[in-house]
C-alpha cells in the first residue's frame, strides 16, 4: 500500500520502519526532518507537510505526543484533511481523547474520509519488535482492510468497538499499570526497609497473589537501574488526566486512578516530568532513607 506516517519520535519511527520493511511505499513528516533520517534512509519519501504525506496515499497514520498536536495535523490548513481524497483513512495511534477522537472522526467523514483509533501498548521496545498491543475503534469494515497493516506493527491486535473504543481501552489500561506502578515502587521499599533482599521479594511476590506483568518488569527494571525514559512522567501525567476527565464525563468515581493522577502530578512539578515514570522512585527511596535501584542480582 501507499501509506503515509506522521510523528517519527521514540514510538513513531520504529512503527514505521516495519511498515517500510514489510515493503509498504511510505510518505513521512515530522517537526524535525532529522527525527526520519533513517526512514528517507530505507526508502522513505519525506514530505514538507501533513497535507503533502496524504496526497495520494490510502492511509495516513498519526502517532503523537498530546490530543492538540492530532487536532493540528489533521484540521490545519495544511493538514492532513486537506490532502486525503475521499476514500482515505486516517489511523490515529496516539494516546487520544475518545471525545476529540470522535469529533475529529465527524468531521473527516464529512470529507469521505474514514477514521480508526488505534492507540498502542508495549513500549519502545514493542514498537521496534514489532510486538505492540493495538487496541482499534472504528467501523468493522475498515478495521478489517488495515488489520494486516495493523499486525505488520503489532502481534496483539484488538478491535474494541466504535471509534473512540480504542483509546477507552488504552486510557483504562495505563490508569491501571499507573497504579500498579506507584504500587510496586512503595512495596519494593518498604520490603527493603523491613530488611528483606529485594531479590528475594521480587521473586516471592512474582510467584505469589501480588504479582503482575508491572511487577515483574517494572520492578526489575528498578532493581536494575534501567531507567532510561522510554515513557515520561508528562506522558504518564497526560495519560491519567485523560482518564480522570474521562470518568467525569461519564460520572464514575475514581479512588485510585486520583491518587495515582495526584502522584503523578506531584512527581512533575517535582522536577521529574522528562525522567521515566519508574525513576519516581528514587523520591521514595530518599524520603525513606534506603536504595533498592542497582541491586539486582544477575544470577536470575
């Protein structure tokens, strides 16, 4: 197919270079010219606006940062509406309002253009495996003409329901790991503190009522000291917040995805908004006076 890919950052680019691997004919835009090097590298033809990435493609794929930035690069004078033909879809894999998802979807429809939401779960390593969770809304017929397109950037490749379904999913699913995040890091310090090898916690709790795929990873990641910011404090801030807004929308209280949206919120003003969410423990480990990072055992 000819495709076109917007948004060539941590996620972006590995995304799209499978698509460019599987021999797909890409049109590519970014902010930053140099952020799709190595796309123009393999193939890639680089285009000058989000208009001009949709001229002539079947599809143009979106993978950004905050609900504004899709708002701009589609309905912008030289945006992406401005040069699909009718017939077109655009395949936003962003982290996204269901709300300006389904308004956005609106108003391409009006044009003939149709509109999947398809945000993504799995990290910077899954986008470069190509082993990403997608979760898709939209109409079942266009779901089913990009599904193998999907799969080419995706082993788990869900469609959820009706456009906005999608980011329904995604935002009840990193409300979640939020929470189990904030959780794990608390309990491997406090463990540590009681005087427990956290080795030896991580591996009791892996096997036992507490553990998780957050614990497993997330917490060796800690005890590893890989915390390499693949997925920001501001991202996780603006994830939570589209789920709490969410929840209001639809009034259905939220105990924990507050505490864990105010944790969030008290992390980035703390100075660790470009730091990994996991990083935030380190605050704890100060306020608690005991380190747990670096500790890892590599005899697991």
């Amino acid at each position: 197919m000819k495709l076109g890919f917007i948004g060539l950052g941590n996620m972006g680019n590995p995304m799209a270079g499978n698509l460019l691997q599987a021999g797909h004919s890409l049109h590519i835009y970014d902010l930053r010219r140099d952020a799709g090097a190595n796309l123009e590298a393999a193939g890639a033809v680089w285009k000058p606006s989000p208009q001009e990435v949709a001229r002539g493609v079947e599809a143009v794929f979106l993978s950004l940062p905050m609900p504004a930035d899709v708002e701009q690069v589609v309905l912008a004078d030289n945006g992406v509406l401005a040069g699909m033909a009718s017939g077109g879809t655009i395949i936003d894999m962003s982290t996204n309002s269901p709300t300006t998802v389904r308004r956005l979807a609106e108003q391409a429809r009006v044009k003939g253009v149709e509109f999947l939401d398809a945000p993504v779960s799995g990290g910077v390593r899954g986008a470069r495996n190509a082993t990403l969770a997608i979760m898709v809304g939209g109409d079942k017929t266009v779901y089913d003409r990009y599904e193998p397109i999907l799969k080419v950037m995706g082993s788990h490749v869900f469609y959820v329901g009706a456009i906005g379904a999608g980011n329904v999913v995604k935002l009840v699913n990193n409300m979640l790991a939020f929470i189990n995040m904030m959780g794990a890091a608390e309990a491997i310090i406090l463990g540590t503190k009681a005087g427990v090898d956290p080795n030896v916690l991580w591996q009791a709790i892996r096997a036992s009522s507490g553990g998780s795929f957050t614990w497993e990873s997330g917490t060796r990641a800690i005890l590893r000291d890989r915390l390499a910011p693949t997925f920001t404090v501001e991202l996780a801030k603006k994830d939570i917040g589209l789920a709490t807004r969410l929840a209001q929308e639809l009034e259905v209280p939220l105990t924990m995805g507050r505490v864990a949206e105010d944790l969030l919120n008290h992390y980035y003003a703390s100075g660790y908004a470009r730091e990994d969410v996991l990083a935030t423990v380190k605050a704890l480990e100060q306020q608690a006076g005991v380190t747990v990072r670096g500790t890892w055992k590599e005899s697991h």
